[in-house]
C-alpha cells in the first residue's frame, strides 16, 4: 500500500478512480456547482474528487460529511417521537441543487459497519438519515447529473475480509472496486461505454415485450411482480432535462423498471444480506399480497425494514423491479459487499418504496409507487430463473442461469 494513503488504492489509483467519476459518470460540466456526500472517513476520496472537479471547470465544490457517531447517539437517546423528524433545510439544500441544475457525487462503502448492531431495532429503521425523501424529486425530475462511487475504507474491507488480517482485507477490497469500475481495463471509459451498449440493447428489448409480469422462480423464491402497461426498463445511463448524460451508479450492471405497485404475490427469499440504515438484515424472506408486503421475516434485523415498511402508504409496496445477468464483474467476484451500490449490481432486486416515474410511459406515470422510502434487496441469481409473463398468459424466459434469453 502507498503510505501516502490510508485507502485500499494508492493515490494515483484514487486520483484516476476520481477522474473517472467526474469526467464519466457525474460528468460535470464547465461552471457547475458540484455537491459531494460522504460519510466520516472518506475524506482522501471527496478531496481527490474536489480536484478534479475543478480541473474539470467547476465553480464551486460543496462537500457535505455525515457522521454515524452522531446518528447512534441520537437512536440510543433522542425522544422517541422525534427520530423520524428532518430539519427542512436538508431537502431544501437538494431541491436547490436541482433549481440550480447542480451536479451530484455520493460515496458508497460503509466507513463504520456495524456501528448500530445492538441498538433497538425499531427506533433504528424511523431514522432514516442518510437518506432524504427529496431525493427522488431530482432524479424523477433530471435536474441534476450525478453518480455513487464507492471507496474502500479499513474497517468496510474487514467486514468484507474478516477472514483476511487488516491489511491484506483492504488491499483485497481495493483491488475488487479497480476491477467491478473497471479502472484495469486500459480505457476504462471505453469498457464502460461497452457494457452500457449491452445493457441498454437488453433493456429495449425486454421493454418491446410489453410484459405483464415477471416471475422469479428459485430456493424459497416464487414471486410475481405485475408491470404497469408502458413499463420502460432502462440501463444506467441518463440524461438531464438540460440533455447532460450521465451514469448514475458506478458500476451498473442492472436494468430496471416500474413494477405495478398493486400487482405482485408471492414468497420471495433474499440472495444477500442488505444495509438499512446502518443495521445488517441477514435471513430476508418477504411474503406479497395484492402487492403489499404482509410479512418480513428474517433471521436478523426484520424490525428494521419492518419500521420502514411501515413509514406510509406506498413503503410495503415496490416501486422498482430489477434484473442483473451473469456477465457483471461484481457478480463474478462471489463477495458479499454489504452495500447496496455493490451488492444490488451483483443480482437482480427488488425495492420497497418510492419508485422512477421516468421508468413508465407518461400515461402510467401517476401510478409508479410514491414514498419517502427506497430499500432494495437482492433476490437474484444464477439458480433463480425470471420469466416474462404475457398478457395472455403465455410465458418466455428473461433469465437463465444468469444469461439473457431475449
């Protein structure tokens, strides 16, 4: 490791993963204000990315830091019926980002995994912090161009290599993030552009089928998740109202779209374990009916997404169905990352809550499912098949053995 570092990557590798975030994904554009999220012990990566934010043209970079430390204490102390409250500045701040057509960087990886395992469960999944609900106004409404990267951190690489001692963990971790963003490819731009041509040819495909359904099918798994009738599914690749294209998640091996948050029955049992708000759900299995989720059982921290399945309306309902093929490097690797920028671009998933109304036709669009909440979970695989269902009734395979039948 470069002493110059404290990351997994030595400082050329950040300076070059930092590039690739601005240029590529976010791509940032001359005079633009650039917004940076991260948690406490990411600060190499939000000042590489500070850099080349301004050696690409930005006006001004305006990080924001958010500390776990702070967000235990107010679980383990603050009045009950205070933890779901937000100050209105924090949503204020984003739908200013968008009205000043901002860009946007978050930086994935837990720095503080674990932090609130032996809390109580319940009053952990009403504090949703991170996470802002105005959030999905932006993306809906394509204000702003932006994009997650991940960073590794120390205590993130043991929990993902604990069997590895400290150093070789976050070496290892490190090496994984320069291979699934493809920094070891000779053009990384170019291998990405690659893959967006497969994935988007996939998604205009499966969007031509019309589907009325898709069925996952696999151990402990038999759920059918109704489509709205103008159901688009679309790769990571985006652009603002302004025409600025982007690529939101960095990597993105997934296609998704909007499921009808009515329609979907069945059991379906997770393939990863999943992060919500800093507690580990291990064990995840969901039963749907009419669309609502009526049971969340699991063999650890079911009381979280249960909190937040029940924050409103449209939390027990999905608002986006998934699909992930066996061709994806982050898949190929068999880790489980424990963060869902990795871990839900590994499988195909599902999300409670609120849903993309861009991913519907314009006459569906009020029917995409509403919420202050999005949770995804991983459900896919290569042992679980997906099946479109026609509106008649006949079936076609989506997914095999995580090759695409389309």
């Amino acid at each position: 490791m470069d002493a110059s570092t404290t990351a997994g990557l030595d400082a050329e590798t950040i300076e070059r993963l930092a590039d690739l975030t601005i240029g590529f994904a976010a791509n940032v554009q001359r005079g633009q204000i650039v917004a940076i999220g991260a948690e406490m012990g990411k600060e190499e990566m939000v000042r590489a990315l500070a850099a080349s934010a301004y050696r690409h043209g930005a006006k001004f970079v305006d990080p924001v830091y958010f500390d776990m430390h702070v967000k235990r204490a107010r679980i383990l102390h603050a009045e009950e019926d205070t933890l779901g409250f937000v100050p209105s500045w924090y949503g204020e701040r984003l739908l200013e980002l968008g009205r000043q057509r901002c860009a946007r960087v978050g930086i994935a990886g837990p720095a503080t995994p674990g932090l609130l395992d032996d809390l109580d469960p319940a009053r952990a999944g009403r504090d949703q912090l991170p996470f802002l609900k105005e959030t999905a106004t932006l993306v809906n409404q394509a204000t702003t161009n932006w994009t997650i990267v991940p960073f590794p951190t120390a205590a993130w690489a043991e929990q993902v290599h604990p069997d590895l001692p400290p150093d070789e963990a976050l070496r290892r971790l490190g090496e994984q993030i320069v291979h699934v963003c493809r920094l070891d490819e000779p053009d990384p731009i170019a291998a990405w552009r690659e893959r967006m041509d497969v994935l988007v040819g996939v998604s205009e495909r499966m969007t031509a089928r019309h589907f009325s359904a898709v069925r996952f099918e696999g151990e402990g798994t038999d759920l059918t998740v109704g489509l709205l009738p103008t159901t688009r599914f679309i790769a990571a690749q985006f652009e603002t109202a302004e025409g600025i294209r982007h690529m939101p998640n960095l990597p993105s091996e997934e296609i998704f779209g909007a499921p009808d948050p009515q329609r979907t029955d069945g059991v379906v049992r997770a393939t990863k374990p999943l992060v919500v708000a800093g507690s580990i759900v291990r064990g995840l299995e969901v039963e749907f009916r009419d669309g609502r989720a009526v049971r969340i059982d699991a063999d650890e921290g079911a009381e979280v997404l249960r909190g937040y399945a029940a924050r409103d309306e449209g939390a027990s309902r999905l608002g986006e169905v998934a699909l992930v093929d066996g061709d994806g490097r982050i898949g190929r690797l068999r880790t489980t990352f424990f963060d869902t920028l990795l871990d839900e671009n590994a499988a195909s998933h599902i999300a409670l809550g609120q849903g993309y109304a861009f991913t519907a036709g314009e006459e569906d669009r009020h029917r995409v499912n509403a919420s202050g909440i999005h949770v995804d979970f991983m459900i896919g695989g290569n042992d679980v098949h997906v099946t479109g269902i026609e509106d008649g009734g006949g079936e076609a395979p989506v997914l095999r053995a995580g090759a695409w039948q389309l």
